[in-house]
C-alpha cells in the first residue's frame, strides 16, 4: 500500500478508483484532492494502521446493527431501558432473557450471547449480572470472543479501540442507574477497533484459544 | 455434614475431632463451645456454603502464599511497587516481567501469568498493562483461569467472593497511582470465596472450557 505524505488533488486522480492508501502521521489531504478522493471512493488510512496481513476477521465488526443482550435476574430493568434505547435508534437486537426475577446463573446467561456472537448472529453483545465480572470471565472462555466489563465511558472506549471486544458486561447493582448505563453502551458500540498495532495482537489471543493450557 | 441452630460446650465434644458441621444461619456458636471446638480441630461453616458435591478444587486457593507478577512496558513502576509491597509482608513472588520499555504485546505477558497460575506453580497471578482489559481477556483464554479487571477495591473484593478470581489485571494508566494499586490488590488478596451458591457457578465455567464453540 502506498504511503502519502500529502495528497493533492493530481496525486487523488493518479490512485486507482476504489484503492486503499495510507497517509504517514502528520500527513495532509487538500480540501479539494478530499473531493475527488471520495468521488473515486479511495479509502486514506493513517499509515500503519492497516497489514494486509492480518486476517479481515480479526478486528471485530466497526458498524454495529445487530446486539444480542441477555442478563440475569439482578439486571432486568436495565436490560430494558438499554434495549429500548437501542431499538430507538434502529439497531436490531435479540433478548435472550432471562424475563423473571427467578435466579439464573450468570455462566448460562453470559455464554448464551457469547456465542450468539460467535456465530455471527449478532455483531455485538451486551451481558448484564450483578457486577459485570463473572460474565465477563464466562463470556471470555468462548472462542471467538472477547468479553470487558465496562464500567465506565473510559473503559468502554478503550475496550473498543485497543482489544477489539465484542462483547461487553455491565454491573446491575454497581453502575450509578440505567442512564449511565446507556452512555457506556452507545460509548462502546459507536468506538471502533483501527489500528494495526492494536489488531495484530487480536493474533495472539486466538492462538491462546488454541492452546488454553 | 450436620446442621446446628446452637452448639453449646456438650455438642462440641459429641462431634468428631476434625469434622466439619454447618451453624445455620442467624445460628449461635457458645463461648466455651468456640473453645472445645477450637482444641478439638472443629470447623464450622456457614449452614449452605459447604457442598461436598463440589470439586475440592473449584474455589481459588484462600490463603495465598505465592503470586506470579507480569506487566507490560508501561506497567514497570506499578509492578516494582507492588512486588516490594507482597515481599515486604512475606508473600512469595515471582516476577515474570517485562524489566524494559520495549513494546510487549499483553497478551503475551497475561498468558505467562495464567498459565503459570493455572499449572499450580503460584496461588494467584497479578498482571499489568495499559488498562487491564485485554490481560484480562488473554487471561481468561486459560483453562482454570478465573481473571478480573480490578478498578477499585469493590470489584477486587467481589471478584473473589463471587466469582473465585485467580488472576486480577491492573490498568498502569487508568488507575490513580501505585498506593490505590496497592489497596486493590491487598483487598482481592485477603478476600476469600466461601459460599457454595458462588462456588457452584464456577463448575459452569468450567464446563464452557470444555464447550468453547
């Protein structure tokens, strides 16, 4: 992939149509080679934030339209509110219970999304207990998956860019109520995993799944 | 294993020496009772957090004697920190690097942690990196590894009772120095996991090792 230092319009009509650049930090794209870059639709990445490489499904999906959530009996009532907030803005997402106050074991309830992740069919999940750290260490022994429990904004975003989960855990009964819940979601779903320093490490972690002992 | 509402001084010398009985709860334990059974090698436990069903070796070892350390390249300070702080009160611990600022990849250094953990060379692992998240996700990949992101002293204390953590990860840059790093780890090291309505759930994960698709 060629590396840019600056791109001019001349240097945006000499790429080819649908191509894949990179431009080194610090680089530039003139206002008007913006314009064609994206008449040509030639996608400008930040040099060495892409390795063809690296396999296309490592990184987990960037633009979320399918969650799959569950919760235990202690998160209920913000399984609802995140669910209805998200249905409000046209994601689509799957409820896989539990509905009763009966107790459920988070183990069952975490692996349920997990792998309805894993699947491919959600691109996304969304796991509620009491803390958010027993789904979180559940959700992880599936393959495929990388679970963190959220418990802020901060946490929720870095989770995102720099280890790619695609899953994550939130506490019932120790995040502040469901409205911050909600900003930790919305925090999580709308952060996407980019760069190839970062990416590459997902390697690692699947080569662990192949040799857990 | 025997339920008691009291035991008084005449119950504790009808139990066998060394036996373990269950007071139930809201139950009283005599004050020259607590003697004999002290001198008579008599547990008791919680009436419901004993299941002789469960695995001997399902909850995390309680008194921990000997921690296995690894970090990343930011984490070096926090880990100098607490590896003096464990030495210091006479716990045993190994340090498995990294020493330099070179780059290491987290899940590289959660996997020697984990695996050193889960081979029974240390009771408990500690690791460290940026923000704890993905040495928790690598952690986890681990069969018999139970790992928490400890943010605070309330995670790190129900990621032991609740869920039977063996390995708790450290966010060098998240957390607020190494004096706040240091409580986390001296409250999940001096918590213990002793309730069988916990202790049962981590068969469950267990059983996801074994199903990881």
């Amino acid at each position: 992939m060629k590396t840019f230092e600056i791109i001019t319009e001349s240097d945006a009509r000499t790429i080819d149509r649908g191509a894949t650049v990179a431009l080194a930090s610090g680089g530039h794209v003139t206002p008007l080679a913006r314009d064609t870059l994206a008449e040509r639709r030639i996608t400008v990445v930040p040099a060495d934030s892409f390795d063809a490489s690296l396999p296309a499904d490592l990184a987990p999906t960037a633009d979320i339209r399918r969650v799959a959530i569950g919760n235990d009996h202690t998160g209920i009532a913000m399984k609802t509110a995140i669910l209805q907030h998200l249905r409000g803005k046209g994601i689509a997402v799957q409820d896989l219970g539990t509905a009763t106050t009966e107790p459920v074991d988070y183990p069952d309830i975490a692996a349920l999304v997990a792998r309805t992740v894993a699947r491919g069919e959600a691109d996304a999940g969304i796991v509620i207990d009491g803390s958010g750290i027993g789904s979180a260490i559940a959700a992880n022994k599936i393959h495929g998956i990388r679970a963190a429990m959220c418990t802020d904004e901060t946490i929720a975003r870095y989770s995102r860019e720099h280890n790619g989960a695609n899953v994550m855990t939130l506490g019932s009964t120790l995040l502040p109520g469901n409205d911050a819940a909600i900003r930790i979601v919305d925090t999580w779903l709308g952060t996407a995993m980019r760069e190839a320093r970062y990416i590459r490490r997902l390697l690692k972690v699947r080569r662990l799944e192949q040799n857990p002992e």
